[in-house]
RNA sequence: GCUCCCUUCGUCUAGCGGUUAGGACGCUGGCCUCUCACGUCGGUAACAGGGGUUCGAAUCCCCUAGGGAGCGCCA
C-alpha cells in the first residue's frame, strides 16, 4: 500500500503558517514513505470561497517549496460522489430524512444546556416517514452505543462513546452535502491513507469513522497536529501580527528559514536545529511530533533567517534580494554586483528587507549622516586622516580598487599620523556609508567605488568645516 | 454545561523508571576586533500542584488546577 496524505484548505483567506506547517507535516510524511501528497480545495462553503483564496494558498505553497502530486481538486466538482453516497446511505438504510423545525431544534437545545447535559439532536425523525418533497435535511445514524477508537499516530489511542454523538446532518435542506460527509468520501475516493490535520478536528473524527464504516470503507490512519499559538497563549490570529506565509516571503524571509522553523515547531530529531527540506523528509517521523501546542517566536525565526542569508549560495540569496531592492527605490545594475554585496553583508541582516536597506549605500548616497554617528567621528580631529585618505585613495588606479590596496591606504595613513586604525577608519565609515556600523573599511570603500568614495569624502570634510563654523 | 485533548527553563524542545534534567532562541558576561555583525568561551532559567505505584519517578496511575478544541443546514 503506497502512503498518500492530502492537505485540504477551505479557500476562504490566505495560506497561514498553522495551515503550511500541517500542510508540511502531511508533506513530509508522504515523501517520507515514497508516497503522494496530493491538494484539495473545499470550497463548499461558496459563501466564503474565493478563487483569490485558491491562488493565494497554491502561491504560498509553492514559494515553500511543497510541491504536490496530484490535485488541485475542488469539492464543488465533486458533487456527484457526495449525493451517489448519501444514496448509499439511505438505501441502507443508515440516513434518514428529518424535517425538525429550527425552532423545535432551539427548543431542544435549550432544555438540554439547562439541564446541563451536551446538546445534541435527539433523533426525533428516526423512522418517521418524512414527505420527500417537503423541505428536510438527511441525517446520518449514528450508532446508538459502543465507542469509537480513533489510533492517532500522534495522540495514541482515544475513545468516544457512540452516546456522546448525536445524528450529524449530511446533507441540507438546499440538497449540498455537509463537511462531515464531503470530507469522507473524498479521502475515500482519493485512496487517502494517513490523515494528517490540525487537532481542531479530532472531535470530528469518530463520527467520520461512522460514517466511513457506514459506507463499507476502511478508515484512513490519523495524525492530528497540535495548532500554533500566539506569544500570550491564544490561537495564532491576524491581531499577533503576520500570519500569511506569503507575508513572511514579503519582509524578506527565505523559504528555507521558515520551513525550517515551522519543521521544528512541534518535531524534533535530537537536538538538531537546522534542517533542509532534504533532511527533513530523510528525518522526520510522525511519531516524533508532540502532543502540546506551541507557540510562534519570531525571535527564533530571525535567527533561523539570518543564518540561511549568511550561510546559503550568495547568488541565490542574491537573487531573492534583488526585488527587495526594487522595492526601496534601487536598481541593482547601478552599482557593485548583489552577490558581492551579500557576501559582505550577509551575517549583518535578519531578513532579506533589512539587508536591502543596510546595503543602500552601496548603490547610491545617503540623505544624512546618522546623528549621533556624525557626532562622534566627524569632529575637527578627523579632517586631517580624511584628507590624507581622500588624498591616497585619489591616487589609486581604479584597477587597484580592491581590498587588499585600500586596506593599505588605510594602515599607510594611521602609521603616519600615529593612530590606530579605529581613528582613521571610523571616521572614513561614517564619511562613506553615513552610519558607524557597515563592513570592513576596505570591503566597504570598494563597493562604494572610488568615485562615490571621494565624493563623500568631500561632503564629509563640509561637513566638519560647517560644523566647526557652527561652533564658534 | 458536557465530551475530548494538552501541561519540562520566558520561548522551541531532548528525556521514553536510575541524568549534576541536555540542546537551541532570547537575555547576559568575557574573548576576537577599524565599527556593526559573525564567530567563540561562560552565565541565567524548567519537570503546574497534590496523592499514589516502585528500592527508585520528569517518565506509570488517580485527583485538582490551568490552557485548548468540539458540541452548526462552517470547514
């Protein structure tokens, strides 16, 4: 028997993190097994359902890499399965029609939460003749007694009595047929074998093992995932922040990062933390994942971000950046090449948003020195090592712009004033890049180029001279 | 209210009867250093509470407390 998972979003908003971390399980545990990982659409709800949604979800699942082999399928295609099954089920006589009132079944309700028992249908219509052209719903039997052991693959083996359900509609009174009985039959007709979701859905599994059994099929095996909760313990909500994967993708997160981080959010191998989807499929098992919910750190995800920007392929990370860099105003073709910029700044950025802003520099000059770094090194005493490093770098042949040269303006330059480096190429960083903090002095010097070099020079010294006149 | 699920450092977790309760993020101290980062060495901090079972419980059982989910003609 070949493993097939199958992950089933309602089209109804954007892929969330919660969603592709199920999404991801359910992916691995199929690659896992050499399995299929098939897609779902259930969009009964034509409500809520959008075809934006649809797009949305397929975008985010293809930025994280989780490729799926069969599907999309779309549950309001599948209509004819649903009503040939509920067919099956009144011909067995295990569905009946019911024509309770709303304000029968209110009045139910209310007399059972007041006497402090669950509220549940009491299975008045059962075997009344209901008139089958009058507006009814059909129910489904449920059995009156025994119990119904779901073997999670995560929860291990959990009980529900027969009594605690009650009989679930499965189809309505406009003819579509419900969740319970929608979702059945698809994992049934698709041959899905392990059904891994969130646990918000393992109340609902015993009556869809009913209702599975009821219709001669075998029950799939189940996984049910703990959910993912925001940092003061609720359920991860859009009021916690960014919750799309696809805007993880827009603040400059790489897939692999995310991934990683979702992976490890409620699995472990040891204490391994980094892991690429390669290792993952190679590692992961179900059994692994714990039973707890847990909850989204974003700190750990910098980290995580940070690290694949520092340690991934340069032109890869290049690549991904390059949009970001769109995205404040700057053409890459205009200066230094990405990659080189993001070899230097690689272990300086969390997110690919940040690296595009602290590496701006490189590509055109700033609006103002940064206060307090201006302060602090462009004073009286820096105009001299200025204009002796303006002089020495205005000697250099542009085909010796490189590290090695520059690093040694700098040294010929302290030597002669007999200062340390921190003297001359402190105020050399503030002059070039506006701010105190970029990387090493040479490496910056030749992104900025020797033109933009000394021409920043020259703004810096104003600067001072302006400065000075202010002063006295 | 009823049913089901969950509970190890602030956070993610290891642990599956015998450990000084380990790792990671964060925070923090040192080192490295032309700045910021990176890196590196160290520190901080947890078994929800109470009963059992056992020679021995974070590990097994029960109760309590606290969280969560479900109880729709939503999915």
């Amino acid at each position: 028997m070949t493993v097939r998972t199958r992950f089933a979003p309602s089209p109804t908003g954007y892929l969330h993190v919660g969603g592709a971390r199920t999404a991801l399980f359910s992916y691995l545990f199929a690659r896992k097994h050499g399995g299929q990982f098939v897609l779902r659409i259930e969009d009964t709800d034509l409500e809520r359902s959008t075809a934006e949604s649809v797009n949305a979800i397929m975008e985010g699942m293809t930025w994280m890499g989780l490729d799926y082999d069969e599907g999309p399928f779309y549950q309001t295609q599948r209509f004819e399965h649903y009503h040939a099954a509920i067919q099956e089920l009144m011909d067995k006589g295990l569905a009946y029609r019911c024509d309770c009132s709303k304000e029968r079944l209110e009045r139910l309700r209310d007399k059972q939460m007041a006497a402090k028992v669950k509220p549940r249908y009491d299975g008045h219509c059962r075997g009344r003749q209901v008139d089958p052209d009058a507006p009814h719903v059909i129910r489904f039997s449920n059995p009156v007694d025994g119990a119904v052991i779901v073997d999670d693959m995560i929860r291990g083996r959990v009980a529900f009595a027969n009594s605690e359900l009650d009989d679930l509609i499965i189809r309505r009174s406009d003819g579509s047929p419900t969740y319970n009985l929608t979702v059945v039959v698809d994992d049934a007709d698709m041959g899905i074998t392990h059904v891994v979701r969130g646990d918000d859905h393992l109340n609902n599994t015993p009556r869809q093992i009913n209702i599975l059994k009821a219709l001669g099929k075998e029950p799939p095996r189940y996984a049910h995932v703990p959910m993912i909760l925001g940092s003061d313990g609720s359920p991860l909500s859009k009021r916690h922040g960014a919750v799309s994967v696809v805007a993880y993708r827009d603040m400059g997160y790489l897939p692999e990062a995310l991934l990683n981080y979702l992976v490890r959010l409620g699995w472990s191998h040891g204490d391994q933390e980094m892991f690429s989807l390669e290792e993952m499929i190679a590692l992961f098992d179900i059994g692994d994942v714990n039973k707890a919910a847990s909850t989204f750190d974003t700190d750990k995800l910098d980290w995580l971000n940070q690290h694949y920007i520092q340690h991934g392929d340069p032109a890869h990370i290049a690549r991904l950046l390059s949009p970001h860099m769109g995205q404040i105003g700057i053409d890459p073709a205009t200066g230094p090449d990405l990659v080189d910029v993001v070899a230097a700044q690689g272990a300086r950025a969390k997110t690919l948003k940040e690296l595009a802003e602290i590496s701006a520099f490189c590509y055109r000059d700033f609006e103002a020195f940064d206060e307090a770094a201006a302060k602090k090194h462009l004073r009286p005493a820096a105009r001299e090592p200025l204009q002796r490093m303006r002089a020495g770098l205005e000697m250099l042949a542009l085909e010796d712009w490189e590290p090695e040269t520059l690093h040694h303006v700098v040294e010929r330059v302290a030597a002669e004033l007999e200062l340390n480096m921190g003297k001359v190429a402190q105020p050399l960083r503030v002059a070039v890049v506006g701010r105190a903090a970029s990387p090493g002095i040479d490496i910056t010097l030749q992104l900025v180029g020797k033109e933009a070099t000394l021409r920043r020079i020259d703004k810096a010294l104003a600067f001072i001279a302006e400065r000075e006149a202010a002063a006295s």
